[in-house]
C-alpha cells in the first residue's frame, strides 16, 4: 500500500491488494493495519457494530504528529463526528442536521451556482477565444468549494488562500513535520475564528457560537473548533476532487459523449463517485473485540480500513472503468449505516452544479495534446492537481 503521499496515481495499486485476498494485512509505521477489500464484506465492516471509530480507540502507535487521526485532540475537549460513536456520535450528528437541511441544501445551492458562474466567466476572460490552457483544477474545480464553505462558515476573504496552502500540505506532503504545523496552523487559524469571531460573517461558525454559551449551552466552544475544522476537510478538498474527476472523464471524451442534460450529469457524478472516490480508504475503525470477517480474524483493537476503491468496482474491474451507463449504481462512497456521510447531498449538488457549469460554457473544450494529467494520492486520499484543457 502507498501510505506516504507523492505525486502518482494510488489507485492501480489499492486494486491489486484487494486482488491478494478478501482481507488483507498491511505494514503500517512499524506496526501492521488491515484493509477489507470484498465488497460484501466491506459492507459488514461499515455497518459491524462492533467495529469501533470512536477517538479513545485509536493505539499509541497511530498518534504519529502530522497525520490527521492523530492530531484529534483530547476526547474530553472536543468530538469529531467521523470519530465518536453511540449517543456522542448521534448528538454531533444532531447538531449538525439543521446546517444540512434540504432547505439549507437548496439555499446553498443557489450559493453555488453564483460562485460557479463567476469563475466561469474569469476563465473566459482569461482565454477570450484563444484557445488557451488552463488547469482546471487551480483555476476553478478547487476554488468552487473552498469559497463555498469560506462563505458558508462566515469566514473573512483572506482565508481562502491560507486554507488552500494549510490543506494542501496537511494532506498531500510527505514531509510530516511540515504536516504537524500545517495541522497546528489550521487548528491556530480556526481557534482564532471561533475565539474572536467579531470578523466573521453569518454563518455555521457563529450560528454554532450562539448555542455555546451560558450553563445550557448545547455546544462547547471545543467543538466549534473541532466541527469547524471536519466541515473545511470534507466540505472543501474532497467536493474539490470530485468535481475535478467528473470533467476529467468528459474532457476525455469526444463533445457528444459527454452530459448534457440534468439528470445525465446527475448520473455522470454519481459514476465518478463509484470510480474515483476522494477517499479510496475512508476513516479508521477499531474492532471492539475479535471479529471474524468471512474466515479472516481481525484481532480486537487493530486498525482496520475498508477499501471503498475495491468494493465499488466488479471483479474484473480496472482503475479505468468508468461507464456512463452504469450511473455509478451501488457505489459505496459516501459509506453505509450510521457514519453515512451527512453532507452527501450537498456535495452531490455542489458537483452537479459546478459540472454542469463548465460543460454548457466551454462545450467544445478538451484536455491538453500536450500537458499531461497528473495526481497526487497516497492509500486514503487521492486528487487530480494537474487537470490541462484547453477552453476552445
């Protein structure tokens, strides 16, 4: 398994593990991790209820600084949705329904879409008939979610460049003490918000702060920070490497193979989602006691993850499988059971929104003759960052 982070294509290899065996056992930081890669046993390992993901379970040897599951902070501080369990988890989960709601949904969607054809008509004004090349990905796929959730939490302007640097370090670089401060910089950059929110406008941040005080506060001013920092991850860099892999798989192709219509683009996310999930390996989880996983015994307390890249996939399926009539159906991507990801609809119809945008703008575009596509992944996160077309 690739478990540091360079820029190459993860994917070719997390589907030759899951070809070793059902569930395989991997080297990790000098201890070992296992990976349920079948698909109907990796549907066990989401919805097992004694496989645990709450944050005391994580072992000694995985608090490594800089790597996320390790910088979670103190279980008595603060909670993170994807690490808590139980009445902690439903709680969270709670409080964070409104936010998610269909009608906030829409509202945000309305949001979106401002923001999408506002940087439509900056890339046209940066190539106005000439043909030029662009990177899809720094000049609009990753701007879109980053100014959304900026916008969202009520953030000031200047945070959307110092979280694309914080981010792209934390998740991306090999170098772990540079990770360790970049995740202490985002922790820094959020307590200030939350601590001295007076720069902020309304928003999730301090829609959050106006039920954490006085002796019945729903929330702790922790978990402001913490919440915070679980939106700006999930909302910003994986919408991001989503919407980048959708027009990847149009520009590939000829004009009249791409989506058109609503519904077609709808689907057309949804099989991207199947074939390049943003996280191939989603969040840890810790076996509660021995768990007999279809003949292969996880010992109680290791590490375990579960390869969404393998279990949306058939058998004689490679990393290139995308098929636009296939709609991506039974994907896992966005997890089953309880910890099924809150936000999906939201990042559904960012997605859609932001697709939609670029292919009726720029419907004669194509990928660059002569820049390469590029990716940068290691085994849990992966993500174009180089995305070449050319706006013709």
């Amino acid at each position: 398994m690739p478990v540091d982070p360079g820029p190459f294509d993860c994917m070719p290899e997390l589907l030759a593990a899951a070809k070793v065996a059902p569930v395989v056992r991997i080297p990790y930081l000098g201890e070992h991790a296992w990976v349920v890669c079948d698909p109907e046993l990796v549907k066990v390992a989401l919805t097992h209820p004694q496989m645990g993901k709450d944050v005391t379970l994580v072992p000694d040897f995985m608090r490594r600084p800089g790597l996320m599951v390790g910088s979670q902070p103190d279980p008595d501080y603060a909670r993170a949705m994807i690490m808590s369990d139980g009445e902690n988890h439903a709680r969270i989960r709670r409080m964070h329904a409104p936010v998610l709601s269909p009608r906030n949904t829409e509202r945000w969607g309305e949001r979106v879409a401002v923001k999408v054809d506002g940087f439509l008509d900056e890339l046209e004004r940066s190539a106005p008939g000439t043909g030029a090349e662009v990177n899809v990905v720094t000049d609009y796929t990753h701007r879109i979610p980053l100014a959304f959730i900026s916008e969202m939490l009520g953030l000031p302007p200047q945070a959307q460049r110092q979280l694309r640097g914080i981010t792209d370090i934390m998740l991306y670089s090999s170098d772990y003490p540079a990770r360790k401060e970049a995740v202490g910089a985002l922790y820094g950059a959020v307590e200030g918000w939350v601590r001295a929110p007076e720069p902020l406008d309304e928003g999730v941040i301090t829609g959050l702060l106006a039920s954490s005080g006085g002796a019945d506060a729903a929330v702790t001013e922790g978990e402001v920070i913490v919440w915070t920092l679980g939106m700006i991850i999930t909302g910003y860099e994986t919408t991001g490497s989503l919407i980048s892999a959708s027009l990847y798989e149009a520009l590939r192709r000829p004009p009249e193979e791409r989506p058109r219509t609503d519904d077609e683009i709808r689907a057309w996310v949804e099989e991207t989602l199947r074939v390049h999930p943003p996280f191939p390996h989603p969040t840890w989880r810790f076996p509660l006691t021995d768990i007999d996983l279809g003949g292969y015994l996880i010992p109680k307390g290791a590490p375990v993850q579960v390869s969404i890249a393998a279990a949306n996939r058939e058998p004689d399926e490679g990393a290139d499988c995308f098929a636009k009539d296939r709609q991506g159906k039974g994907h896992l991507s966005f997890g089953l059971g309880t910890h099924y990801c809150i936000g999906a609809p939201l990042v559904r119809l960012e997605t859609k929104i932001a697709v939609g945008g670029f292919l009726r703008r720029f419907p004669q575009a194509r990928l660059s003759t002569t820049t390469a596509v590029e990716w940068e992944s290691e085994w849990m996160i992966r993500r174009l960052s180089v995305l070449p077309a050319t706006l013709l």
